[in-house]
C-alpha cells in the first residue's frame, strides 16, 4: 500500500486529503476518521499535529470493507 514502493510514481503524485475531506467522503464524523487511523486501519501521513490520508488508501479501506450479506 506504500506509493513509495512504486518508483513509477513520484510522491509528488500522492493525492493527500484532510480527515474532514475523508469524513465528508465516508459520511462519517470526523472522530470516526481519527479511530480508523489510530487504529490501523486507514493509512495516514503525519505533518505536525495534522493528518493526511491518501485518497488511494481511502480507495482500498472501502474496497476491503465491502462484504456479502446475501
């Protein structure tokens, strides 16, 4: 899941989005985005206090939460 693993791809390309984009997104509070990633379970970068989540690892989070209920 690491864009640095790909040389093809400079970093510079990384689409970072803020927790309240992310929030908006998944139609979850903010707070919910914090649990995902103290948790674990949604990659983030951190600048200081902040966080930023690429917008792939908000791609793959909803990818792997899907499951059958048939």
């Amino acid at each position: 899941m690491n864009d640095s693993a790909n040389p093809a791809m400079p970093l510079s390309a990384v689409n970072l989005l803020k927790v309240t984009e992310v929030a908006a997104m998944l139609r979850v509070s903010r707070m919910s985005v914090y649990r995902l990633i103290h948790a674990g379970e949604l990659e983030a970068v951190r600048f200081g206090r902040s966080f930023r989540v690429p917008a792939r690892a908000v791609d793959a989070y909803l990818r792997d939460s899907f499951y059958d209920a048939g």
